[in-house]
C-alpha cells in the first residue's frame, strides 16, 4: 500500500487555476489580482516584475483608451462631420466626427487583447502556484536566466510558436472577425454609410436571401453557377489528366518523360499570362476569330462570341481551365499511378480480368482512394478560382444591367465587385461568410463519408 501511494505521489503536481485558487497559499491568490507577485515571493523576482509591468500596461491601456473603445462599439459613433464656416479666414472648415470603421475595428482589437490578456493571467497564476509548490517542497526554482535557457530546449516550442501566433492574430484573425462583424452593418455606399454606419443584425442576410429582389436573385443564380463550374473545373481536369496519366503510364508508351515535359512545360509560363494571352487571341478581332476568317469558316464581318454570348462564355472558361490546369492533375495522378502495387495487376489477370474490368475495379478505386482530399482541396480552390474568371472573362457578359454580377461572375469575383467597385462592404462580408460555410460544410461532409477517412486501411 505504501509502494502505491509512492507511486501516485510521483505524479507531476497539476499546475492549473482551479487548483492555485482551492489550495494555493496567500501569495499566490494574491496573485489573481497582482500579477508576478506569487513568482516575487518565491525567488523569481524579474518573472514577476514583468507579469507586473504587463498588467500595468493594460490597466493603463484599458483606463485611457480601451474602455473607450468598448463603449462605442454598440452605437459604432454618432457624431457626423460638421461643415462651419470660418470668418477670420473666409473660409469653410470641417470638423471631425465618429469614424465607424475605426471604432469597430479598435473595439474588435480591444476585445481581442483582453482575451489574450486573460490567457496570460492564467499563465501567471499557474506560474505562481508552481513556485509556490516547487518552493514549499525544497526543489529547485528557475531563475529568469534558466527560465530563458529553457527556451533552447523544453520550451523551444513556445519560442518558435509565439511570433506565429502574433502574426496569426494580427493579420488573420482580427481582420476575419473584423469582416463578419462587417456583415451586421449598413457600410455600404447606399445612404452614405461609408463612414458613419449603425448595426443592423440580419438585415443583409434577408436580402441576400430575399430571390424576389435584384440583390436576391443575383445571389442565387452566382452560387448555381459556381457549383456548376467548381463541379466541371475540377472533374474535367481530373478525368482528362488521368486519361494522360495512364496513356503515358502503360507499359508501351515510348519516351515517358518526354511526353511528360510537352504536357508539364505550361506550368513554367506563369497562369496569369497565359490566361491574358487567350483573353486577347478569343477577342471579337483576336487571332482566333480572324484566322477563321481567313480560312472562310465564318463571315468576314462575323465572330465567334467566346465573351459575349453567357453560354459561350461559360463554356470558354471551362475549357481553357482544363488546358491550364490538366498538367497539375497529370502530375498528381502519375504519382498515384506509379505507387499502386504491380501485384494487384498480375493477381487481376491470372483471374482473367480485361483492361476494363482492371480499370473500375483496381486503378480507379485506387486513385479516388488516395485522391480524395485532393479532389475536394481542388473544388474549394475552384470556388474560390478568382484568377482565371476575372483575367479570361472578367464575370462578363452582362446580361441584367440592374444586375452587379455578370453571367461568368464567381461569388468571389462578384464579392470583388461588390467590395471595390460598388462599394457594398457590408454585402461582400455577408457573401464572403456564406461562402466560408458552404465551403466547411460540403467539404467536412464529403471527406467524413469518403472511403479516404472511413476506411484508411483499405488499400
């Protein structure tokens, strides 16, 4: 009995806040209101002295400014710019009023900061009650100059993650959360709300939503037309880079390698221009229509309408996405390809299966199998495939000049126009946070009842 509570005892003492407030001593209670006073009590006085100091900093931060910050978050400003006339100088002048966008945007980062600062108050507290504990038990405590040489070594993960997370918060959380809070507003250029907006909850999402209205009808017709094209875009790719894989694969192919740099060499011209490139040659007077013209396969004072038909127009965007994007596919595939065991295939035919029957029931499970994250990681990316619509087609036709969207328009290329060009922030925040949890949720639901995740032994 004695060997097992020698054993239980060996356990690391759980250093956690619950356990500093039920069984900590009085220093270290202290603590939870000043910060480091727990870790100066207990030989590691510069580790306390600058929990200290940072909580001075915040409470100073918070008195003069923070406080401030939050207080105006619920009514995002109400002082408007005033016009005055001056008459010592003859002059109008302009005083400045509430900014919303600051406000907001301040708020958003005073929050954050406190949850940050919360975070480090748990770590104080923990810190403290593990001195105390090591103190009260006659084991070592770190000086500041051990504590910092730790970071070399058992610590070396905070060292290495901290600048990270900085920059994660900074300059992706908090313009993230920044936008969705965006969606709860009139920031638009509607009414004047460019610099002076109020919340407006759900508003923007019902007339997102509402089909009977421009707004509405827009909405639905982009999305029907970015799953359609995500759809095609990614499949077509898939399909015919994996009939190149396999042609150039099989055992009678001569010159692998060569056939593999024809098709590869596109990849080193960057996407960009190659899509400007084929903008420019699939204009009305563009190389393409005026070569047919010379061959007499259409009229010399007619063109192909690669842009200004909607039907045509769609059609050319896919088939050139499958001219820029096949060689990333074949690439992906022959890998694939390349690792599928030779016995699967000899097993196969000493049974007396056929090329086809080989095809749906060892190589086609078989890429699907490894593929299948690929497969939803490039439909995701195509959704989201600003580059190739706005340099090809540029969301054109347009066919409803009431309409902001043009026949091509992804979501993300009519978010771009809402946003820069007709100033409707509030709407592109609102469609930016739909297309984020079309995107989560489709993808989680595929992966998870994909053979990929249900069953990872299976090949």
């Amino acid at each position: 009995m004695g060997l097992f509570k020698k054993k239980v005892n060996d356990f690391p003492t759980p250093y956690t806040v619950t356990a500093a407030a039920r069984e900590g001593g009085m220093e270290t209670k202290l603590s939870m209101l000043i910060m480091g006073w727990g870790n100066i009590m207990h030989k590691q006085a510069a580790k306390g002295l600058i929990y200290l100091a940072v909580e001075v900093l915040y409470l100073v931060f918070m008195i003069t400014t923070g406080f401030h910050c939050i207080a105006m978050l619920p009514s995002l400003g109400s002082v408007e710019q005033q016009e005055v006339w001056n008459e010592a100088l003859q002059i109008y002048e302009y005083t400045q009023g509430d900014n919303s966008v600051l406000i907001l945007l301040y708020g958003v980062a005073t929050i954050m900061l406190t949850l940050l600062m919360v975070w480090f108050w748990r770590e104080t507290v923990k810190s403290a009650y593990k001195a105390e504990c090591l103190d009260k038990e006659g084991r070592h405590v770190n000086t500041f100059m051990e504590d910092i040489k730790t970071l070399g070594h058992e610590n070396a993960h905070r060292l290495l993650m901290t600048p990270s997370l900085v920059f994660i918060f900074g300059l992706t959380v908090l313009p993230l959360i920044f936008m969705i809070c965006m969606a709860f507003t009139n920031y638009s250029k509607l009414d004047n709300h460019l610099v002076l907006f109020d919340w407006v909850g759900l508003d923007n999402f019902k007339a997102l939503f509402d089909s009977g209205s421009i707004l509405g009808s827009t909405f639905w017709s982009v999305l029907a037309w970015t799953l359609v094209w995500a759809f095609f875009a990614t499949f077509t790719n898939y399909i015919f880079g994996m009939i190149l894989a396999i042609v150039i694969n099989r055992d009678g192919t001569r010159a692998k390698g060569f056939w593999r740099f024809c098709f590869v060499l596109s990849c080193a011209v960057p996407s960009f221009v190659s899509l400007l490139i084929m903008r420019t040659m699939l204009q009305p007077n563009g190389a393409v229509n005026v070569l047919l013209r010379n061959l007499g396969w259409i009229a010399s004072d007619s063109s192909l309408p690669f842009f200004t038909d909607p039907t045509w127009a769609r059609v050319t965007v896919i088939v050139i996405n499958i001219w820029v994007g096949v060689p990333y596919t074949l690439l992906q595939l022959t890998g694939v390809l390349q690792n599928i065991p030779a016995e699967l295939y000899e097993a196969a035919r000493v049974d007396g299966a056929n090329a086809v029957q080989i095809f749906f029931k060892i190589t086609l499970p078989y890429m699907l199998f490894v593929t299948t994250p690929y497969l939803i990681a490039t439909f995701t990316g195509n959704v989201n495939n600003f580059n190739i619509i706005y340099l090809l087609s540029g969301g054109d036709p347009v066919v409803d000049l009431a309409s902001t969207a043009g026949s091509t328009d992804l979501l993300v290329t009519w978010l771009y126009k809402l946003t820069i060009d007709k100033q409707y922030y509030n709407i592109g925040a609102v469609i930016g946070i739909l297309t984020f949890i079309i995107l989560a949720v489709g993808a989680l639901l595929t992966y998870r009842n994909s053979k990929s995740y249900k069953d990872e032994e299976g090949f």
